[in-house]
C-alpha cells in the first residue's frame, strides 16, 4: 500500500465509525472531557494512529498542500499589492485615507450587491437607509452604553429596542438585552442557563439537548463555559430534530433544550411546539434559536405564507434570539436575546461587587460598546417599521418558493429536507455535489458548502428579488449540472476538494488544522515563498 493510498483507506473507515456514532446522535466536535465513552474511545485511538511518524508525515503532506491552496485563493488579486505593515511616521489626510478604502473595497470578485452571494448582506441596495445608517452611526460612534448616566439616550434606545422586538414575539414582558450579534446571544442564553441550573437546582456538571443543526455557536459556548452536549439526530426527510431522540436524551443533569427557527444549514423550522412541552413536563428551559429567521418569521402569516408556531404564545418557550443585523437590516453587529422570566436574565448579567475598581456589573459579554451599533439598530427599526417588514417578508419569501420550485424541476440534484423560510439545499446523488458549489463559484456565485449530508445552500435576501437574479441562479445551476453529467465520476477539484476531502475525514481533529490554516491565512498579508 502507497502512502497516498493509505489516508484515503483510512478515511473510508473512519468516516463509518463516524456515521456510527451519528446514529447514536452524538456529535464529534465536542471537547474531550465530557464525551460519550465510545467517542472517547476512537478519540484515543485516532490520537495514537496518527503519531506513528509514517501517518503523521503523510497527513501533515496533505495539511500543508490544502493550506497553501487556502492562502493561494485568499491571496487571488492582491499579488501586486503593496501591503500597510508598520505604523506610517506621519498622519495620512483624508483624502488619502479613502482613496486607499476604496481600492480596498474593490477588492474580490463576488457581486454582493448584486445578489450573487448567499446571505452575508441582507438589505437591498436601499441608498436611503445606507445614507441614514452613515449619519446616525457618525453622530454615535463615540458614545458608550457601559455609561448609561453619561449617555442616557443611548440606554432608552436600546431599551426600546427590545421592547419593538419583544412586541414581535408576544412577550409577556419585554425582558432582554442587545447583544453584538447571534454568537453572543448564544453564548449568554448558555451562560444563563448553566448558571440558573447550578444555583437553583444544584446541577453541577449540566448538559445541553440540541439538535445536530443547531448553530456551531452552541457548541463554542459548551465548550468555553464546561458544558456537555448531547447532539441529536434529525429526520433525514425533513431535517427537523427527532422529538423522540431528543427526549432520550434528557436526563437530570439537562439545563436547556433548543431548537431552530430555522436552520441554518436546510431552512427548516424544528417542532418548537413539541421541544416546549418536553421543556414543560421536565422543567427545563427551552431556547428558540431564531437569529438567522427572527425577522421574517413574525411577519409570514401576515404577508400571506404559513409558518409552525414558535414564539412566546407556546408556554414552553423561555428564550429567543433574533439578529437584527440579518433580516431586520441593520449594520453589522446587533441582536436581540429575550427572556421570559426576569430570572433567567439575571443569571446572563456578569456582577462583580469586590472589585477595588468598583462594583462592576455588565449585562452582556462585552464591556465598552459603541452606542452607533445600538443607534442603527433602533434607526433601522423606525425606518421599516411593521408595514416594510411584512413587504420585505414577502419578496424574500416569495422568491424562495420559486427558486425551490425551479430546483425541484431541474434533473439529478434535489432539495434537503423541508425549506420553510429562506434557506434553499441542494444535494444529489448522481455525482459530487461540490463540483456544483465549484462550477456555480466560477460563475461568480458565493454559496455555503453543507456536510453530512453533502450539499451547499442559499440563503435568499433583499439582493435576490431583483428582476433577474432568481432566473439566472436557476439557469446557472442547470447548464452546470448539465455539463457535470457528461461526465460525473470526475473528481472535484480546488478548494470544493478540500472541502469534500474534510468531510471524509472522521478524526476531526485534522479536519480542526485545516480550519486553522483557513483562519491563519485569513491574517496573512503576503504570500509565503
């Protein structure tokens, strides 16, 4: 057996024991302490395989070539740049300044602007709300929440803020904070959670029930803040949690079940309904992870499509988080985390009382904020109001239904699982579904590759229900499944391979070095010689 035969081979089996330990419904990207014991096992066993020096050598071959393909791609057109390395002696005027942000701003080949990436922008090219965007945000730039006695208005804003988002989800109580954005109200809901569990129950080592879809966030928080999670598996005909797996899977030691509204890698909604009365009959507390669809959800019925309950009105639900900054419109870096009970809340908020600085409390992650993030957000409220949102709704889903229903028409790849709002997936089974992704990224399009099962996406937005867009999606897609038909037992090529490469790969932890090359080079400014 050759050196390059031997990875491949062992990928095969591993992928196997992966698949495995999938159908028990745990996942492998949590931290060692923590695991089921038969992931420990192979976690053991994958970490001694590839210390014999042969396996080592010819893994890190394999890292070291993808990672000089990853910078390569994220190096494409900037080969003649003269790159900002040291602190410049004097100060640059203005005029320089912008001239050289807008050489920076030209930089790329995807036409956001134009519709051709998946989510990542959510408004249209509405230049009234960009110009009102840039003014609130130089006129509050520089103020501070952390300081609401110096800064008052800001405090009433964002106070206001929860209250409009509150309404939305027929809040008992407008209870909440602003957060940066999805992750952090996330990471606090985890937070609050964990805390409300150990003080109040006395849980010591808690868990966490989440379905295999829920956001990667989750699982960042779990491993930053020592909590276990149990991942569970989801109908592969509707990619929605199984309720019956997920009921397994509680225990004593559960602090907080989830689930999705949508998905963010199929669209689909989980049975918020039946993941709340599981929280009702165990008492557990049960978060509604609505960040990426939290502004088109409450507005679906209203602009004429049907849509599952998920909000406050289902008495088992204690949490949600909405980002305003996706389909809400405004800049990056906002969301909202709402509470039902004020107590849950309490155990989000960070107190010191014997610092010899002060007693400091915060309410979120973060300390000093901008108070423009928090002026934009309230400013892209006001500017929509209930009527826009309802219109915005249905262009996003209107469009979505017709570019499913194009897909559906077009031969050898179908749709995975049930879209409900504004996320499309596409797999087959006629070929590799990343030479797709490839084919349609050398037409210009920017897509979100899935994995287990192999796919890609689209997240539909305002850029897409321009005259035009959808049509040339559908098309593109169908001449590139066309071509790759004449001969679909071709390899995948450049950075689709990679990614179909680590998918294959059950050791996750070389699947972590290849992500760490990706972020590396992200922080690179030249090409390695």
């Amino acid at each position: 057996m050759t050196e390059e035969q031997i990875p491949n081979s062992l990928f095969d089996l591993q992928y196997q024991q992966r698949y495995k330990i999938q159908r028990m419904g745990f996942g492998l990207s949590m931290p060692l302490q923590g695991r089921p014991i038969a992931e420990d096992g192979m976690y053991h066993f994958w970490h001694f395989f590839r210390s014999l020096p042969f396996i080592k050598q010819s893994i890190q071959k394999k890292i070291d070539s993808s990672s000089r393909e990853i910078e390569s791609q994220l190096q494409k057109g900037l080969e003649n740049k003269v790159f900002i390395k040291n602190m410049p002696e004097k100060k640059w005027s203005k005029e320089d300044i912008m001239k050289e942000l807008n050489q920076y701003l030209g930089f790329g080949d995807f036409a956001w602007n134009e519709g051709y990436v998946s989510g990542a922008v959510y408004s249209g090219n509405d230049k009234e709300l960009y110009n009102l965007m840039k003014e609130v945000y130089g006129a509050t730039s520089y103020t501070n929440p952390l300081h609401p006695d110096v800064f008052p208005g800001i405090r009433v804003m964002e106070a206001e803020i929860v209250h409009m988002v509150a309404s939305l989800f027929h809040a008992p109580k407008a209870i909440g904070t602003v957060t940066s954005g999805g992750t952090e109200s996330i990471f606090l809901v985890c937070k609050a959670y964990r805390d409300f569990a150990r003080f109040e129950k006395g849980i010591k080592s808690p868990n966490m029930v989440i379905p295999v879809t829920a956001h990667a966030a989750f699982d960042k928080a779990a491993h930053m803040l020592k909590i276990q999670v149990k991942h569970v598996k989801f109908d592969p005909k509707t990619t929605k949690v199984d309720i019956r797996a997920m009921k397994k899977a509680i225990d004593s030691s559960t602090c907080m079940l989830v689930g999705s509204a949508p998905a963010f890698p199929h669209g689909s909604i989980d049975c918020i309904e039946e993941i709340g009365k599981l929280g009702c009959q165990n008492k557990i507390p049960v978060h509604v992870d609505a960040c990426l669809g939290g502004f088109l959800i409450p507005f679906m019925e209203e602009a004429g499509h049907s849509v599952p309950p998920f909000d406050f009105r289902l008495p088992g639900v204690t949490s949600i988080s909405i980002d305003t900054h996706k389909y809400a419109y405004a800049p990056k870096g906002s969301s909202v985390i709402l509470y039902r009970e004020k107590i849950h809340r309490h155990y989000q908020f960070s107190v010191q009382p014997d610092w010899p600085g002060g007693i400091y409390g915060t309410p979120n992650l973060g300390g000093s904020r901008s108070g423009g993030v928090i002026a934009t957000c309230w400013s892209a409220l006001l500017f929509h109001g209930k009527e826009a949102y309802v219109e915005c709704t249905k262009k996003i889903i209107d469009v979505t239904k017709y570019i499913e229903d194009g897909l559906r028409k077009i031969p050898h790849i179908h749709i995975i699982g049930k879209p409900e709002v504004s996320v499309i997936a596409i797999g087959t089974q006629y070929f590799d579904i990343y030479r797709l992704s490839g084919a349609l990224t050398h037409k210009g399009w920017n897509l979100n590759a899935l994995q287990f099962p192999s796919g890609f996406h689209l997240c539909v937005t305002q850029q897409h229900t321009k005259e035009g867009v959808a049509d040339k999606f559908l098309k593109d897609v169908q001449d590139c499944t066309e071509e790759i038909m004449k001969q679909p037992n071709l390899p995948t090529t450049g950075t689709a391979a990679i990614y179909g490469m680590a998918q294959q790969i059950p050791d996750r932890s070389v699947v972590s070095e290849l992500v760490w090359t990706y972020l590396d080079a992200c922080y690179s400014i030249k090409t390695d010689s």
